[in-house]
C-alpha cells in the first residue's frame, strides 16, 4: 500500500451537499436499500429507494429527504400506498451534481417516530464531468442514502461489467433478476470491502449483505463507481501477455473510461516495469495473472494504492500527483508482500524496487524528504511501538535502508543474489529482519551489525543480542573454513535452526561436535584412501540436510563400508579375474561411491557368500554325479522317479557353475542329488498315499451301495398274491433286483 496526504481529499468536495449532509443528519436517521437496474444498451436507468427514516429531533418532523441522481426524472415518493408530495432540486457542486428530493409528510413525525418509504425515479440518457450514460455504455458513481445505506445493481449478463472494488456479487440472486439475464451486486462500505480483499470470511458475509458491511464510515451519499458496456468498442478494459524470464504473465487493466488516458500511461508502465522488476528480485512472478483495477475509494484512507499478493491484483487511484510511481511501487508488492512479515520490509523493498528501475520506465520518484521531518525512530518500529505516523518519513527512510543494505554487502549483484533467496524456502516464510541480515553476510561476509543497530533495531534493546550473535557468528565461520578443506559447505540441520532462530546459546557445544564429527570424518576419508576408495558424495549431500547426530552415524557407517570393502578384498585375493566374488566386490565399491553405505556392506558380505557357495556348489556336483553313476533303481525307486529330472538338475548346476552363478549350480546340484538319494523313501511315501486313497475310495464306494439298497419298508404278501419273487408296482428297487428278472 502507498500512502498519500494528497489523496485524503477526493470525497470531501462535496460542499454544499456535504454541509446539507451534515445538518441533515442532525434531523433524520436512514436505513436504506437502492436498488439500480441498468440498461446499457439505451443508456439508461432505473431506481427504487426503499429507507426507513426517524425523526433524529426532538421536534416533529414536516418533511424528510432523499438523494437523487443528476437528472432524475419521474420522482415518486411512497409512503404505504399513499404518494407524497415531493420535489426535486439540484446541488451543482465541483464535483458534479446532485439532486436532493424532499416529500412533504401528511402530518409530521413525532420524535423518535420511523417510517418506511419508497422513491422511485428514472434517469435518461445524461453526459457530464460526473456522468456518462449513452447507448452502449454507462459510467456512473451510483447514489445511496448516505450512513445505513445498500445499494444494489442489477447488469446485464451479456454486457462487459466492472465496478469499484468493494463491490461484490450478491449471494442472493433473485428469481426475477436470473430469468431476465441480469446479474445484481452489492455494494455497502465499499472502501472497507476493497481494503478485504483478501479475507474471503469478509467478503463472504458482505455478499451476503450482513448489517455491519452496510456504508458507516463514507459520509457522502455516492456509494460506488460502476460501469457497464454492451458496445465492445466503448469498452475501459486492457490486457497482454507479459514474458518474464521464460514466464508468461497475463496482465489486464480494467478502468473507468473517463480515465482513459490516465489508464494508458499507468497500463505502459506496467508492461515495462513488470521485466524488470522480475530481474530485480530475481524469482518469478507466484500468479498466472494479474489484475490492475481502478478504485475511488482507497484514497479515502489515504491510500494512492494497494495490492493483494495473494490475489494477484492491484487497485489504483488516479490524480495522487504521483500516479507512475505508485504503479511501479504496487506492482513490486507482488514480489515484496505478504511473503515478507513487517510493514518497513514489505513497503521498504517496494520503494527500493520503484526507485532501482525508475529511470528505465520514465518514473521521477517524489522526495519525500525523510530525513528533515526530525524524527529518528528505527524501522523496526514502524506500527509497534513508535508514535510516529508520518508517512513520508517511514516510506522514505525504510526506501533509504535498502540502498545502504545494498552498498555493505557489494553493490547490485550482491542485492540481487540475496533477493533471489527470498523464495528458496517457503517454510521460513515470512522472511523477518534477522534472515536479510543472515542472508547478506553469508552473501557479502560482510559485518551488517552498525548497519541494523542504525537503521532497523533499537539499539538500546537489542545490542546484547547482537553481540551475541557476533560470538556465535565467528565461532561458525571458523567452522566454515575448516568445513571448505573437506569438501562440505554450511552447517548441519540443528546448528543451522539454532542460528536461524537467532538462539545462541547452544551453539558453542554444536561447533565443538561438529568439529568432533569433522575429526572422525577425516579419519574415515584417511582409510578410504588407504583402500583405494574414491570420494564418496554421502557425507557432502546429507551435511546441510541431516542433524549432527544423523551425520555422526552417517559417518560411522561409512567407517564399517571401507572396512567390509577392505576385508573382503583380503579374502579374495587369490580370485581369478572377473570371478562372481570379484563383481559383487565391484558392485560394493560402485554402492560406496554414491553414498550407499548398507548396500555396500551387503554387497561385500554378497561377494563373501559367493566365494563359499562356488566351494560347496563344485562338492555337491561332484557327488551328484557319483550318485548318479551308482543308481541302480527298483520297484520303489521308480515309483520315486516318477515326475523328477535329477539329470536334468544336474546338467543345469554345471552349465550354472561354468557360467559364475554358483548359487543357482548349488541350488541345482542339489535338487539332482536328492533326486537320486531319495529316490526309495520318496517311492515309498508316493505308494503310502496311493494305498490310502484307494483305501478311502473302497470305503466311500461301500457306503454308496449300503445306501442305495436301503429303501422304504416293503408292505406284507396278502392273501391271493403270486408266490416267488415279485417286486410291486410303484414300489422303488434294489441294485440286487436284476435278480429277479424273468
């Protein structure tokens, strides 16, 4: 945000109005909703007021008044379904002008009395310094009531809309609006609304038309600029692609077009300053897009501009006397925001940034003449704690700092290396004071003490603390010069956090292990050599990654690697070129040299195995093969054999011990050897089994047949019947019944 005392007028022009406002005030208190329907494409409009008003006196009240807008015609005003007498005059003011409409009451209003009422108007087709309604376009800042008020507008879809930012999209759509192919928005304390831009709680509960984001602080009656366009050629609106170091960038502009040639230079500055600020910070731009919007309401909190980082998007108000700055100044807020955590910081480095690229873009910066205002308070308190709020003094002097910042630490390129780090790591954001003091000695080596202590802190608190992170600070770039001679740079993980923290009081003890752990480390480095071992990248890859005690095992780890790469070439030192023990060897060395240290051990206790498994392979193929000369099988052993290939086996063990896989001949040779061996007992297992399968299946065969020759009991011979054998009709059979066939 930049801040200008120039800006803090815009509104207040309205003098007679504004003294009318005022002494209105005294006598009516209004509650109000306008509702606006635009029709651009005739240029013209519609109102509807509806406003409770009390008697605010202690006196009863005749008449009670509304605003109205320039030109309004068809004024009519209700109370119930009574109209009221009512006229219109107009205020002329520098401004522009406004109407104010007084309705005559049939009796007065007693005391503390509310009534509701409703004006309605129509406004025709209107130029002026204030308005511009036409067919194809409207451009207009639209009346409310003042204090209480909402005002609601209804555009039309089709058409290119875009108003004040404060204005929302209203969460309620009505069915009337929806079927007629408008849209409504809202608009109530606009300036609050546009200044929360990035607080989707409050816009929410504005959208939503919440009492408290009703107008209260805008003591004028004009609410909010909106314009909208159904004629594309009559359109206040720009856009283009922005390339920023192999980035593109899609930049858009949306304005008032009263304002268009104010639009144009403020549009070609962006398109030159966005390139080089980008260079300037050295990091890209975080958004795909960005959004510059015109705004006449920021400057009434004294602002000639915001920007919301984390949106992607800029408001600007026009006539600040120093509009190109302030455009630059914004934009560099995309790179020095919200990741950066004190008001000097982010405001400082914008003004750094507009002034560094200044004269590329045709800006003259203002002076702001910091250092006659007479204050001295340090920039750290800046919002906390000093009574200063000159902002002339605090913008220019936090702009000065970073100058000075950039000529103890080497000039542009130094300042550049240090701004490009800002995004390195999106933990520690947001950046504090501490880290850009870090950052620009380990940049420069440069002693930023007297620097800080004039500029920043107050000397009076924080000099303890400097000094103590001075002792700290040598004691690490002792370490960092011991550290170089081993090829490893910054510090391990804890000591890191410790000085980043600005904790120092456990720093001491880090250095001393660290310098322990570099101790041990050049004794491993020394048996390496001794083994004939290359660097390996481990230690170097895990120092600013890992904590002291991670890099103290790392280390020791690295210590038994050398020592299983050293023992196990003892051990195969009589090995024939290119043996199976000799590539897993190599295949350890190879692990040893990218950093893996337990694949290395494995590997070498790997090759160890193999040497062992050749020995025992070539013992067991040659009893495979005294196994297979002696076989001499019987009934058993065939029975055994059934199903098995131990030639097959064996012949495979010895292409597998010819070909360097002695565990794959072993596993072989042996599989042959118990194919033979075993060959009777696992006969006689198989004959076992078959014996009680078919055992089973005699049994299950009898209980079939017991089953099937039971059957229902069979009725006694009576009297008369057929002697000899006779099985009766419907009468189920037996399977000993073929017996008794003829």
């Amino acid at each position: 945000m930049l801040l200008s005392a120039i800006a803090l007028g815009a509104f207040a022009a309205l003098s007679l109005a504004g003294v009318a406002a005022a002494a209105d005030e005294r006598t009516q208190y209004v509650a109000s909703d306008s509702y606006y329907r635009l029709d651009p494409a005739s240029g013209t409009l519609t109102v509807r007021v509806e406003a409770t008003i009390q008697n605010a006196t202690n006196k009863e009240l005749p008449t009670v008044y509304f605003w109205a807008m320039p030109g309004a015609k068809n004024v009519v005003v209700t109370r119930g379904d009574s109209p009221l007498e009512a006229r219109a005059a107009e205020l002329h003011e520098s401004y522009g002008s406004i109407s104010v409409v007084t309705a005559t009451l049939p009796k007065p209003m007693k005391p503390g009395a509310k009534f509701d009422f409703v004006m309605t108007y129509e406004m025709p087709a209107l130029k002026n310094d204030t308005v511009r309604m036409e067919p194809g376009s409207i451009e207009l800042p639209f009346l409310g009531q003042g204090e209480g008020s909402f005002v609601w507008v209804d555009v039309p879809r089709s058409a290119e809309n875009y108003f004040d930012p404060g204005c929302l999209v209203a969460s309620s759509q009505p069915d009337s609006v929806k079927s007629s192919g408008y849209e409504r928005w809202i608009c109530g304390e606009a300036t609050i609304i546009a200044l929360s831009a990035d607080n989707p709680t409050v816009l929410k509960r504005c959208a939503s038309a919440d009492s408290s984001c009703r107008q209260r602080f805008n003591l004028s009656p004009y609410s909010a600029y909106v314009q909208s366009i159904s004629d594309p050629a009559l359109r206040g609106s720009k856009e283009a692609e922005v390339v920023l170091a192999g980035s593109t960038v899609k930049l858009a502009f949306r304005y008032f077009r009263r304002d268009e040639k104010w639009a144009e230079e403020q549009f070609s500055t962006a398109l030159a300053a966005l390139p080089l600020l980008r260079d300037l910070f050295g990091f890209d731009f975080p958004k795909k897009t960005l959004l510059m919007r015109q705004s006449h309401h920021i400057d009434l909190v004294g602002a000639a501009g915001v920007a919301f980082p984390s949106e992607g998007q800029v408001l600007l108000a026009s006539d600040t006397g120093f509009d190109k700055e302030v455009t630059v100044h914004e934009l560099a807020h995309q790179w020095a925001g919200d990741n950066l955590d004190a008001k000097w910081l982010w405001e400082g480095l914008a003004e750094y940034a507009t002034r560094a690229v200044a004269s590329q873009v045709g800006v003259a910066p203002i002076d702001r003449g910091w250092q006659s205002r007479g204050y001295k308070d340090p920039l750290s308190t800046w919002y906390h704690g000093s009574n200063v709020y000159d902002p002339m003094y605090w913008y220019g002097k936090a702009g000065a700092f970073w100058f000075a910042y950039e000529a103890a630490i080497g000039g542009r390129e130094g300042m550049k290396a240090v701004l490009a780090r800002m995004d390195d790591d999106p933990a520690r954001l947001p950046l504090d004071a501490r880290w850009f003091m870090d950052a620009g000695e380990y940049a420069s080596g440069s002693n930023l003490d007297e620097l800080f202590l004039t500029w920043v802190f107050n000397a009076d608190t924080a000099q303890a603390t400097i000094k103590e992170r001075r002792t700290a600070h040598n004691l690490v770039s002792a370490l960092a010069a011991r550290e170089a001679q081993y090829g490893v740079k910054g510090f391990p993980k804890d000591l890191q956090a410790n000085l980043d923290a600005w904790t120092f009081g456990g720093v001491s003890a880090q250095v001393e292990k660290v310098n322990t752990l570099l101790d041990a480390f050049d004794k491993v480095r020394a048996m390496a050599g001794q083994a004939g071992l290359p660097e390996s990248v481990a230690v170097a890859t895990a120092w600013q990654t890992g904590t002291i005690a991670e890099l103290t095992s790392t280390i020791e780890n690295q210590r038994q690697a050398v020592g299983a790469i050293t023992g196990t070439a003892k051990e195969l030192a009589g090995e024939p070129a290119g043996s199976p023990s000799l590539q897993r060897l190599e295949e350890a060395r190879k692990a040893y040299i990218a950093g893996d240290f337990t694949e290395t051990k494995r590997l070498a206790s790997l090759a160890i195995t193999t040497l062992t498994d050749k020995g025992t392979a070539e013992q067991l193929i040659a009893l495979a093969k005294e196994k297979q000369a002696a076989f001499k099988p019987g009934l058993l052993a065939r029975v055994g054999m059934l199903f098995e290939d131990p030639d097959g086996d064996l012949a495979r063990a010895e292409s597998a011990f010819e070909a360097g896989d002695p565990a794959t001949a072993l596993k072989a040779s042996r599989a042959a050897y118990d194919g033979w061996n075993d060959a009777s007992a696992r006969g006689l297992k198989r004959l076992a089994i078959f014996t009680g399968l078919m055992g089973a299946f005699c049994v299950g065969v009898y209980y079939l047949l017991a089953r099937i020759d039971r059957g229902p009991k069979r009725k006694s011979k009576t009297a008369g019947t057929v002697e000899g054998h006779y099985i009766p009709e419907g009468t189920p059979g037996r399977w000993r019944d073929w017996e008794n066939m003829p």
